[in-house]
C-alpha cells in the first residue's frame, strides 16, 4: 500500500477531526483505536464518552431515550429504501442503539444491556425481528442495517429465534434470491449485505471467523464478482470494504491491485479520497462525506487490528 497517501490521509483526519459531524469522529476515531491502538485516538474517544453512551447510568438512559424518539432517515435512497422505513421506523432506531452496545462493551468497558432492556423489553425487539423477517424486500433495501441489526441484536439477547436470521447461510440466500435481483442498486446493496456479514462476525473487528467460515468465504466471493462484473457502477468504499473483508478471510482478492491504484488517483487537493466518478464535485470540500471510505483506506493500511 501506498506509504504518502496512509500519511497524507490521517494527517487530514487527525488535524480537522473536531469539524466533523459527531457520527462521523465516532466512527474514525473508534477504527482508527481498534487498527493502531494508539493513545491518541483513546484519549479523544474518553473525551467523547459523554455525549455518545453516557457516564453515569442516569446519563445513559438519557442517551438510549433520546435515540428512542429520533428520526433517522437513509442518507442515499437507493429507490424504495426510504419507503420501507415508514413501514419499520423502529430499524435505524434500533440499530443504531445495539452498535452503541457493542462499542461501549469493546472501547469504554460498559455494559449497556441493563439499560437497554429497561427501556426496550425483550420481546418487543424480538417482536419487531420477528416482523421484519417475514419481509425479505426490505431486509434486503435495509442490506448494512439489516445484517448489523439481526447481528447485534443476537449478541444482545442471545435467542435461536434471532441466530436464524444472524449468519451467513440465510444472508448468502438472500442475495443469491433470483426476485431481488432486478431491483434497482441490486448489486450495491447485495455487496454491502456481503461485506457487513462478514464484519459483524468478527464483532466489528474483534475476533477472528471460525464458525462458517466456508459460507463467509462464498459471501465474499459473491461481492467480489459483483465488483468485477459492475465495477464502475462500484462506490470506492465497497470496493476499499472488500480488501478489508478479504483480509479478515486472508483471502487473495483479485481486485486488490485495480482498487489501491484507484485509490491512488482518488485523493483530492485537501488530502483525502473522494469518489469522482460519483458526481461528488459539489463535496469535494466536505470531508463528511468522504470520511467512510478514508477510514476503511487506513484500517486496509494498518491491518490488522491492534486492539
């Protein structure tokens, strides 16, 4: 990998990470704990502790509360996405809350679970699973926030009913489904459900994958001929995703070379990488919207993870 470019892009995102959207320091900060293991990036997510999970236990029902009666509508459409969330409102709400259990438990050492179920009882996430998987559409339009929610949400309550629905084989089904594959963004949600898959089996970077490993495997071989096939159709972070899930396989990715050379070319004068055939000229100076992709640039460059 490229040395200058691994440089030039955390230089960026170390000196201008207050000015970014808090979801956003959150989300560079913890992978770039998690891949260097550094004080640095400790020390500033304690400093965000706070206003992300809580303190004290007062605190945290506050934060899980108010996460509760949020809005949190899908950034890109990709066609009827939106229209599925007035149908389960309750997925972004969810979903957001269990990444939150997940991180406390790996980066703070806190155990949200007490709290959580104390304001949202058992059954009724199970309730709402249960609902939500009678519906393979919109599983697949939710494709990252369906694998996360199934996911972490077995981690959570530890239920069979859950695991059937949290694990390769049944998501290695879906995208292979022959209905779903003349929706419109088929290929890009289909690589996200692949990919993600392969992340919350790791919890999100933290162990290695045993159990199924061969259907892993497939899964993410399935992404990468979706890549091949439709490559120029591909946003630079699914690409910059299958690098890092083929490294937590060690698996050889053909694309390898094709994807860190585009990398190469992508970054822009401000010093991070934007995804110019993707009508981001308009963004070019809001590093917002590029942070993703430069943070899965640097966990691919510090693999593997050090924490």
């Amino acid at each position: 990998m490229n040395d200058n470019l691994a440089f030039t892009i955390r230089n960026y995102f170390d000196k201008h990470l207050t000015s970014l959207k808090f979801n956003k320091q959150i989300h560079f900060l913890i992978r770039m704990y998690l891949f260097t293991g550094e004080t640095f990036y400790y020390e500033s997510l304690v400093k965000l502790q706070g206003e992300y999970i809580g303190i004290t236990k007062e605190e945290q029902e506050k934060i899980i509360k108010e996460s509760l009666t949020s809005v949190i509508p899908f950034s890109k459409e990709y066609s009827r996405r939106n229209e599925f969330l007035t149908k389960y409102p309750e997925i972004r709400i969810y979903e957001t809350i269990l990444v939150k259990y997940i991180f406390a438990k790996k980066i703070y050492q806190v155990d949200l679970k007490e709290v959580i179920l104390s304001l949202v009882p058992a059954k009724q996430l199970l309730h709402f699973a249960l609902k939500l998987s009678k519906d393979k559409e919109a599983i697949f339009y939710f494709s990252t926030v369906s694998v996360n929610f199934f996911y972490l949400l077995h981690q959570l309550l530890n239920l069979k009913q859950i695991k059937i629905y949290a694990n390769a084989f049944y998501f290695y089904r879906l995208v292979k489904s022959r209905d779903l594959q003349n929706i419109k963004y088929y290929s890009n949600l289909a690589i996200y459900i692949a990919t993600h898959c392969i992340v919350c089996a790791t919890n999100f970077y933290t162990k290695k994958i045993i159990e199924d490993q061969r259907i892993y495997i497939k899964l993410l071989q399935f992404a990468e001929k979706e890549i091949i096939d439709n490559y120029p159709a591909i946003s630079l972070d699914e690409k910059l995703e299958l690098l890092v899930c083929s490294k937590i396989l060690n698996y050889k990715c053909k694309l390898s070379r094709q994807i860190l050379a585009e990398s190469d070319n992508s970054l822009n004068k401000l010093g991070y990488l934007v995804d110019k055939k993707f009508g981001e000229a308009n963004f070019m100076n809001d590093p917002n919207f590029s942070e993703h992709r430069n943070a899965l640039y640097l966990m691919n460059y510090y693999w593997p993870p050090k924490v």
